[in-house]
C-alpha cells in the first residue's frame, strides 16, 4: 500500500514537473520576474514569514554555509507565505533558477520551500533539487524527506526542527556526490 502511494506520488510529481516545463515552453509570458529577488547580501535561510527566530535562522545559515563550503553544494531554504499563484514546484523551481543556487555547472542545488500553515490556509512544503544532484536525491526522496521528515515536526509547529532534521538527511545523501 505504502509502495503503491509512494509509485503514484513519484509519477504525479513527474507529471506535474513535465507540465511545468509544457507551460514555460508554451508561454513565454510566464516569468519569474515575479518571484522575489535574491537578498542582498545573498543568504542561504530566507524567511519572509518571520516563522524563525534569529539563533534558529543563524543556525540553519551557520550549517548551510558550511555545507556550502565543504561540499560545492548548495541548499537555501524559503519560507513564504504567498506562493503568487504557482505551485510549489514552481516556486521552488523558479527561485532556484532565478537566485542561481548550486554551481551552474553541475546544477547541484536544492531549494527547501516552506509555506507555513496560517488560520486556515494549508501549508505547503517542497524540495527542489537540481539535476546534478538527482542521482543522490531523486524526486521521490525529496518527497519522503517532507513527509516524513518535515511534516511531523511542523504539525508540532516545530518548523526549525523539521527544517534541521531535512537538510541534516539532504547533506548526507549529497555529501559525495560533487568535490
């Protein structure tokens, strides 16, 4: 049962990403122009809600940082609370293409977006990873990663626990994969 769950998830993302790509191709209108702009200075923990104190974002910063620096590798986490009428995946898509995360060469990013829940609004959570790193995260681990990494401390309204224990998971599958 879990399996088969996990089979149709994989496929509805693929299909989901292929019709993404369909409407970039198709509609050279739709842009990430309007995506937000990378801060300035660049961070690697952005959070537009104020969902994370200081030490929490510091401490994400601190461990992506160091990633950054010992691995090639990058991860850059967002926490949003408007979407701007894309999906997650293309939200998370697009501020990775458009930010420029990972080494443009090996295409070895990951955007972590987070949509916290608010009032009644759903959230929403989302791993991007770049086609460099597919061979060491493909789609449907960044999935399992959300599900069963992020989403039970977020239920917890433990955002900062969730987003530690995914990147923790994300930097030991991504650890070999580029020097």
């Amino acid at each position: 049962m879990i399996m088969l769950r996990n089979t149709f998830h994989c496929i509805y993302k693929k299909l989901a990403l292929l019709f993404s790509l369909v409407l970039m191709v198709l509609s050279p209108v739709v842009g990430q122009d309007d995506l937000p702009d990378q801060p300035v200075p660049p961070r690697l923990v952005v959070d537009y809600t104020t969902t994370l104190n200081s030490s929490e974002r510091s401490a994400l910063e601190r461990k992506l940082v160091n990633f950054n620096d010992t691995t090639s590798n990058q991860i850059v986490i967002v926490l949003t609370d408007n979407l701007m009428g894309y999906t997650p995946e293309e939200y998370a898509s697009g501020i990775g293409d458009k930010w420029g995360v990972g080494q443009a060469e090996f295409d070895n990013g990951v955007v972590i977006l987070v949509k916290p829940k608010i009032g009644s609004n759903a959230g929403r959570a989302f791993i991007s990873v770049g086609y460099g790193l597919e061979g060491a995260i493909p789609d449907m681990t960044a999935g399992q990663i959300v599900d069963y990494e992020m989403i039970p401390y977020f239920k917890k309204n433990d955002y900062y626990g969730g987003l530690d224990a995914a990147t923790t998971i994300i930097m030991e599958l991504a650890a070999g994969e580029y020097t």
